[in-house]
C-alpha cells in the first residue's frame, strides 16, 4: 500500500511572537488524529503511523 503525504506550512503570529507550522496530512473521510511531539522530534517521525493499514477503516 503507498499513501501519499502531502505537506503544508503556515506561519503564523501569536502576541509578536512569528511560528512556522508544518504539517503531513493524507486524504479520506476518516476522523482526522492530531499528534503532537515533543522536543528532539519532528513530523517525520510519525510518517510511517499515517502509512498503517489499520488506520485506513477506522472509524470513531
């Protein structure tokens, strides 16, 4: 199975303070799941859980 990732930016300012968002995100009519990591990590890291197959069917 290959899902394709599409990757989106934003910045963005909060009370002066400028942010750069990045986000991987696929399509489908599912419930979107957000993840959040922590310091030392990135997106990238959950790359490969948007991939899972089980993930496709879910329904919540």
């Amino acid at each position: 199975m290959s899902v394709e990732l599409q990757q989106h930016t934003r910045e963005l300012n909060v009370d002066g303070v400028a942010l750069n968002l990045s986000a991987l995100s696929r399509s489908g009519e599912n419930t979107p799941i957000l993840f959040l990591h922590g310091f030392g990590s990135t997106k990238e890291d959950y790359a490969d859980i948007q991939r899972h197959r089980a993930l496709e069917k879910m329904a919540f």
